[in-house]
C-alpha cells in the first residue's frame, strides 16, 4: 500500500549517550529514519540527550528534543505539539536501540500513546516482549518448530538452582530487558552457580533470567531481514561469525557474507528466519535473527531476535550498500518493498536481495588499557567500544584491512614484529579468548603450533584458520627473497591478500618507500570497486568505493599507469575541484562519534562552498560512512598508505585533518611531508601545540602564565627534573588523546614506575612533567579562528577540580562562578594563543585557575569533544563556519553570529563501569567516560546541578 495519509508528525527516539553495547550505529539509523520519513513530506520530531550525534541536529529533522529519555519528557513533547495544533500522530521506536525500545514499552504500560492518541510504528510492542521475555520466546519457538536450548526462565534464586539441578553443567545465564549481554555468562561449575545467578537476577530490569544449556563452540550466524506489510519478506545479509559460540557478537570477527554456511543449510536458515519473524508479529521493517549451528549434526537452533535495527543492520548497511533503515522508515509509515526504489541504483527496486561480489570483515576495537584490573575475557558481556569494517575481493584482504584500521599500532595481521613467542602464553589464549586472541591465533601458527591443537582449543572453523595459516606460508616464501630479486607475481599476491606496504618492508627489512617504489615501477596498483548492492549487474549511482589488487593490472617494469586507466577501476576522477575529509576511524574511549559529527558538518559545508567532497573513513555505525553524505566516500582503513593512494588518484586542493580526532592529525605531518596541502591550521602549527617545550615558550613570549614543566625521555632524568618542580605532578606522553597513559603522581617511586609504564607502551616518546596545580578550577573554550580574527563560541566551567580528564567532568556552559576578571583572562589568552598559532579553524584550550590567575593547560588546534554540545546549546552551526573558515571561504568576520543564550547547559559524562565489576569507578588524568548527555537548567538553584556540585570530589584519584 502507498503512504499512509494519517501519518502527518512522527516522533523518532533516540538511543541517549554512548556505552558500551549502544554505539553510534543508532545515530546512524535515527539520522537516515528521520532524513527518509522528511522526505515524505512528514514532519519529524526527535527526542535523544545526545550532544554529539548528527541525530540531535537542525539538518535532520523539523524539532528536536534535547531531552533525558524518561516518560515525563515524551508526555511534555506531546502536550507541547498538541497546544501548538500539530499532534504527533505515531512514534518510530525502533532507531534507538534498547534504550528507545524499554521508553517505547514503558509509555505504552502508562497509556501514554493511548492518551494522545499516538500509533507505535515500524515494530509491535508485542513483538518486542516476546523476544525480550526469555521464557515467552522460548515457548514460541517451540510452537513454531524451531529449535532452541533446552533451558526456563527463572525469578527467584530458589527456581534457578533447580533448573540449574535439571539441565546440568556447563549452562547460561541470559537477563531479559538487558543490553550488550549485561550480566550474562557462562557457568561451568556448580561452585560458581550462586555468584553468577545472583549477578543475572540483579541485572535483568524485570529480575529474571534464562538458565538454558549452553551451546559454547556451535556455529554462530546472523540473518538481517526486512518485511513489508503485505507480507514480502527480503534477506538483506548473511553474517558469520568468525569466533563460535560463547563470545557476545559485538565482540566477535564477524563476516559477510556467511563463508563456511553450505546452501542447503542456509536455504533451511533463511525459511526458518522469515517463519520466526511471521511468529513473532505482522509488523513491517527489520529484524536480525542469530542462530547457532552444531558443527558436528548442522542442528540450527534461534539464540535471538530483534525486531529493530541494530548494530548488526549498520553493518549489514554498509556491507551491502542497502540502506536498512532508509527503507525501514518508509515501509513504517506505510509503503511496501515492490514501491520503493533502490537508492544505490536509483532505477531498480528496492524488493530484492542484495548480491555481493566482494567480503566484508568486522573487527571490534577494545579499550580494556583504560580500566586496570578489567577482567579482560570475552563472553556474553559485551566490552568492545567500537568496529571497523575491511573490504576485499577475498577473506585475507578484508582481514587485513580490518586491522589495518584498528589503531592500536599495528600494520594489518601480523608481520610487523610483534609476535608472542611464549607457547604456554598462546595456548592460554587461544583457550581464554581476549581482545587480542586473532593476533594470537597468526602467532600460534607462526610459532610452529599444530593445526589440530589451534583448532581444539579455539573450536574456529577449520576454513577461517587456514586462511590465516596461508598467510604465514605466503611469508615464508617471501622471505627468502631480497626485494632486488623477488618475483613481482609473489608480491603482487602478497597486495591481493591485504598485506600492507610496511608488513612486506618488515618481510625484507627494507623501508616502506622502497616497496612502494617497487610496486609503482611493475605497475602493482590498487583499483577502486564500486559498493553496488547488486554484483555490478545494474549500474550504480552512488560513489562509494573500497580499493583492491585483485584484478588484472599487467604487471610491466617501466612505468606506473593512471589508477583510471587501469582495468577494472570503476572510480573515475571528475574535473571539480575537490577536498577530502579524513574520518576517525573505530571509536574508543578519548575519540567517539563527536568527531564523526564534526567530519559530517565538515563534508556538508564544504559542498555548499563549491568542492566535490571526499569522505575516507572505516567505521561502519557511523553517518560519516553513509554513502549520501560526501560526494564520494572510500570505505578504507585511514591509515597511510591507503590514504595516500586516495590521494594521488583524486588530487584533491588538500585534506582536512581537524575535524577526525587524532586518527587524522597524526596523518597531518606525513601529508605536509609528502607535499599534500592541509586545509586549515597547517602542520607546524600543530606540532607546535603538541611540543611542551615550544608551546611554552611563545606563552613565555606572549607573558601567559602556565604551570612549570619539563620534558624527559628516561626515568634518571624524571626523578631529577620531579626535585626542580616539585610533587605532586602530572606524567603524560606527547601525541595523545583522551589523557590516554596520563596520570598524577605524588612521590618518587610512583614516578618511576609510571615512566617505565610508558616507554614500555610507546618507546621513544617525550615524557611530559607538570607540576599539578591542586584544588585549581578547571575550564575550557572553544573558538573559530581565521589566522587574525578570533570568535570565541563558548567557554565551560568543569564542575570536578582539575585533575579529571575533562571528557570525564560535567561541563557548565556558560561558566557559573568564575569571577569577570579570570573570565577576561580567559578571553585574551584565547584569542593571544588562536592567533599565534596561526590557527585556522577551530581551537580548543583549557586552562587551570588557582587564585585568580589563569594558567593554560594544554591547547589543540582541532575539532573537540565540546564542539557539538555549544552548537546545540547555542543553536548555532560553529563546525559550519569553521570549515568555510578553513577552506578560504569565509572570514570569522563575514558570520553573523546570533548564539540562543537561556539558563546553562551541562555535559554529562556516561560510563560504562558496569561492564568491569571488578574496576574501581575512580576518575583522574586519564579519560574513562564513554559517552555524554546534555541537560538544560534554568538556574543553579536547580536539584540536579546542586547534587552534581555536592559531589565534586568523589571519585578524583590519581
């Protein structure tokens, strides 16, 4: 059927601030629901008390609500529409993950949407409590002929100890209404039954728990699916997982499509998803299903399912190019699959399964080095904080692409000397999986251990470890080449299977140049494919490419042809004059979806100053990677090589490097290098800001007053430059975000063992000392700068002493009690340091204030945390301005600025400590928060800042 005409207001809800197991592939599917329902001509409304996503922006929607996700809110926003005359008349839980969903079902409970007459859409509120009852999905599954684990549901300590008695060990413990897996686990010993039950009925909301067989070493696999209201039913994807059963899914390899699912079982999979999403509800719109497999019987059995988009549908989005939620929200407000258009071809329809012709790998990125004593396992808690994707023509490609992404000073898989040698470490590993266990699994084979044993004791399919296997054969055969006489057939297949420029330099102990300069002489290029959703059988319309050597370039020894002329490229180079936007690659604690808003805002001003804009970024929950954001996006690791290749292919004006956290700033040097221009403040610029010693020295020179420091390369020289400054002191490595390795430390020994903590983590640093500033006040501003005139946007009061990382500090904009006199300083050391650092662009600075005088901490040239929280405080498009500003169009004196000043608006800082009971919740130098929510008080009378202020001092510790 076409669009309903009853639908006229639609009120999407949001998922609220990061944490772990609720990332920003909801910022994504809000933002593509709420551009595709507008689109319809509908209005759209949006409530989330996230600063930091597009979600919450003007662009996307008609109102928005910067509102906590709490009943009263959703009651105020009804009332509200209903007196201004245009009622909402349905709300789109289904974009905001768990935290939209329980709102949804509460306000439903409360007869909030009966009251005012408001229709749930896109899901059936049914449906979501059959899925999340553990026991009512159970009994369903069963009625519906699918298999599940032998298990019941229990709510009380007594009723789980005699399922426990009658299903036997090992068992799982599965919470309803929790997620991310929160208070999950496996129990294979009756001693540790009580503990871990006790944990489960805590967790669940509802205090019941699932205690079920369990299934660990089976065959884990997703299906995403879509279905409209007449009933047609598509399957967008297929997703293996690379480790078994008994790890969470968000913290597993995953890949697509399915590499070891024999047709048979998958055409048995596929009918049995379509007959589960029939069972649980009629309603249209996505759905993920996972299933288990025994590997021995091929027995399939229904783990879960969720009747919304997930993290699984972002993914399974930008593997296929089938943009899920885009037509999720049209399908809500009434179409039907056979109505809509694909909008990667923009021709064919949008009811048909997508056909991929290349694989796609996930792998998470953890951050258990922010919490020391962290329970490092993995299980059925998930405790990764972000993704990237690879994509190749084969498995090994996409494989190392995927690593190559990582950040976490790694090449690809292996082949770059990091190897673990110790086999009893290994065999620990494999066995007890941890962040790093596909690293293992390399070195294990490296290390000469059996097939047989690797495979016993991980249960991975035997396919995925040959493929890594193959990789450790392929080194040592290039290893006993030079690169004078190695044959460019076996280097060229060493590019075909991922590896980069600097693993094959560290194969042959050359540099990284010199296999470069080798590839550009026998024409080993890489080409960019087209992402098409249909195996290239229709054209498509949307530039959104990954690279690849698999194709059939000649190899020759003279010359290096055009990337557009090679065969089998499909990125054409357009005459416009163009920029490339580096994205900041997987999220982690220091660096989250801030800067993804910020490289957004960055691709939309530049287009409406004129440039074809070029997006290269890897993660794939973000808005960034959407394909209608940038003109052309290169779904690719941003790392060297990969960039540079962009690069040279596209010949951009320059690249901007601000607005992608410190993924992209460290590429800042190498582009000026390489004689790429920077769009915006330049190189030195910011190496200036990041060098303690020069830094302090043009604030000697511009009379700025800023704590007495030193800089060390070895822990001799800490402990004789602590006896000239005096303890306590702040110990941190230049060349960081998010306070990462800081710490404040307060006697001698304490000092030592921090600087040998930190050249074992980054050799050959420079140790920065400060002398700490204790009991001072913390603030910080940010503002637009065109190399001479400055334009402050906001400055913040922390509420927290200084001390604590100011990711992890509530924020007060404005300041609330700082005097008129620190507010000037603060004013004329900002715009004194903006323009001294010939910074063009943005500017973030904090400062420290002890007795009246205001010392500078640190100042970053760059895009911030904060940048979002004034733009939506203020209303006002500061990431707009400043990218005009950086790309010569505008000056900060031809804007208008016209800020929206009422009351204060707080930043609240979100944790995710619940994911390592073991971890103290203590905060200092080191930022831990995961996420933040914004909070607008009318005065300081209000309750909720009184009690954040009572509590200031609470959790500040070394």
């Amino acid at each position: 059927m076409p669009k309903n005409s009853q639908i006229r207001s639609v009120l999407i809800i949001g998922s609220g601030p990061i944490v772990i197991g609720q990332a920003c592939e909801f910022d994504y599917a809000g933002s593509q629901a709420a551009r595709s329902i507008r689109e319809e001509g509908i209005e759209v409304s949006l409530i989330n008390s996230n600063p930091a996503t597009i979600m919450t922006d003007p662009i996307n929607a008609d109102f928005v609500y910067l509102l906590p996700l709490e009943k009263k809110s959703i009651v105020e926003i009804l009332k509200k529409h209903q007196e201004m005359g245009r009622p909402i008349d349905a709300v789109l839980p289904t974009m905001g993950g768990q935290t939209a969903l329980n709102l949804a079902i509460d306000c439903d409970k409360a007869g909030i949407w009966q009251k005012y007459d408001v229709k749930i859409i896109g899901v059936d509120i049914k449906a979501i409590e059959t899925t999340e009852d553990r026991e009512k999905f159970r009994l369903l599954m069963i009625e519906l002929g699918a298999g599940v684990c032998k298990g019941r549901t229990a709510r009380s300590f007594l009723e789980g100890k005699e399922i426990a008695q009658e299903i036997g060990f090992p068992l799982v413990i599965r919470p309803s209404f929790t997620l991310g897996g929160t208070g999950g686990g496996f129990v294979n010993r009756p001693e540790d039954f009580d503990k871990a039950l006790t944990a489960g009925l805590h967790a669940s909301p509802v205090h019941e728990v699932l205690v079920e067989q369990s299934v660990m070493g089976w065959k884990e696999y997703e299906l995403e699916l879509l279905r409209d209201n007449n009933g047609n039913f598509i399957i967008i994807c297929s997703i293996e997982n690379f480790d078994p059963m008994g790890i969470h899914t968000g913290d597993s390899i995953t890949v697509a499509p399915a590499m070891t699912l024999p047709d048979t079982l998958y055409q048995k999979m596929r009918d049995l998803s379509i007959r589960v999403m029939s069972g649980i509800g009629q309603f249209a719109g996505g759905c993920n299903i996972q299933f288990s497999v025994n590997p021995q019987t091929d027995d399939i059995i229904v783990i879960e399912v969720n009747p919304r988009v997930s993290r699984s549908s972002a993914l399974a989005s930008k593997a296929t190019g089938y943009p899920i939620a885009k037509i999720a929200a049209k399908m809500a407000v009434g179409y039907n699959l056979d109505e809509l258009t694909n909008p990667i071809t923009g021709t064919t329809s949008a009811f048909f399964e997508p056909a991929i012709d290349y694989v796609i790998v996930k792998v998470p990125r953890w951050n258990f080095d922010k919490f020391p004593g962290a329970d490092r396992s993995l299980g059925l808690q998930m405790k990764s904080v972000g993704e990237t994707m690879g994509i190749g023509r084969n498995f090994q490609e996409a494989l190392q692409k995927a690593c190559q992404s990582l950040e976490i000073r790694r090449n690809g898989l292996g082949a770059d000397g990091h190897e673990l040698t110790d086999r009893n470490a290994l065999t620990e590993s494999l066995q007890h999986p941890s962040w790093n266990r596909l690293f293992h699994i390399y070195d294990a084979f490296k290390a000469g251990m059996s097939f047989r044993t690797i495979q016993q004791l991980t249960k991975i399919d035997p396919w995925f470890l040959h493929q890594i296997e193959e990789l450790i054969e392929l080194e040592r055969e290039i290893q006993q080449y030079d690169l004078d006489d190695i044959p460019p057939e076996l280097l060229r297949t060493a590019k075909q299977k991922g590896y980069a420029d600097r693993q094959l330099a560290h194969l042959l102990q050359v540099k990284e140049s010199k296999i470069y300069a080798y590839r550009q002489a026998h024409n080993i290029r890489r080409v960019y494919k087209c992402v098409d959703t249909c195996a290239a059988e229709f054209e498509a319309k949307t530039p959104y490419y990954y690279s690849t050597f698999n194709n059939q370039v000649p190899i020759t020894t003279d010359h290096a042809e055009p990337v557009s002329d090679l065969p089998g490229n499909e990125s054409i180079r357009s005459d416009r004059k163009k920029v490339v936007i580096l994205g900041s690659g997987p999220n982690r604690i220091g660096q989250g979806i801030e800067f993804d808003y910020s490289c957004v805002h960055g691709v939309l001003a530049a287009k409406e100053a004129g440039y074809e804009t070029i997006m290269i970024n890897c993660n794939p929950e973000t808005v960034s990677t959407d394909p209608d954001i940038a003109d052309k996006l290169y779904f690719e690791p941003v790392f060297w090589e990969h960039v540079h290749a962009i690069i040279m292919h596209e010949q951009p004006e320059g690249v901007i490097v601000q607005l992608g956290g410190q993924t992209a700033l460290k590429m800042a040097e190498k582009l000026t290098r390489y004689g790429i221009k920077i769009i915006g403040t330049s190189w030195e610029a910011l190496d200036l800001a990041e060098d303690r010693g020069h830094f302090s020295e043009m604030l000697k020179t511009l009379n700025i007053p800023y704590p007495k420091f030193g800089t060390v390369r070895e822990s001799e020289a800490a402990l004789e430059l602590s006896r000239e400054l005096g303890f306590p002191l702040l110990v941190r490595p230049s060349y960081v975000l998010g306070g990462q390795n800081m710490k404040i430390v307060i006697n001698e020994n304490e000092l030592e063992q921090h600087v040998m903590k930190i050249l074992e983590d980054i050799p050959d640093n420079n140790i920065l000392l400060d002398h700490f500033l204790e009991n001072a006040i913390e603030a910080e501003a940010d503002a637009i700068c065109d190399g001479e005139d400055v334009y402050i946007i906001g400055i913040m009061e922390h509420i927290e002493p200084a001390g604590i990382h100011s990711g992890d500090s509530y924020a007060v904009l404005p300041t609330f009690d700082l005097s008129d006199n620190v507010i000037r300083q603060i004013e004329e050391h900002t715009r004194k340091i903006a323009v001294a650092l010939k910074t063009v662009g943005l500017i973030n600075i904090q400062f420290a204030i002890k007795n009246e005088v205001v010392y500078i901490i640190e100042a970053n040239p760059r895009a911030s945390r904060t940048v979002p929280f004034i733009c939506k405080a203020y209303q006002e498009p500061y990431v707009n301005y400043a990218t005009k500003v950086m790309l010569g169009d505008k000056k900060v004196k031809d804007f208008k600025f016209n800020p929206v000043k009422k009351g204060y608006a707080i930043k609240i800082p979100v944790f995710s400590f619940s994911k390592f009971p073991n971890v103290n919740k203590e905060l200092g130098p080191e930022m831990k928060s995961t996420g933040e929510g914004i909070y607008f008080i009318d005065d300081l009378t209000d309750d909720f800042f009184q009690k954040v202020y009572s509590e200031r001092n609470l959790y500040l510790s070394r």
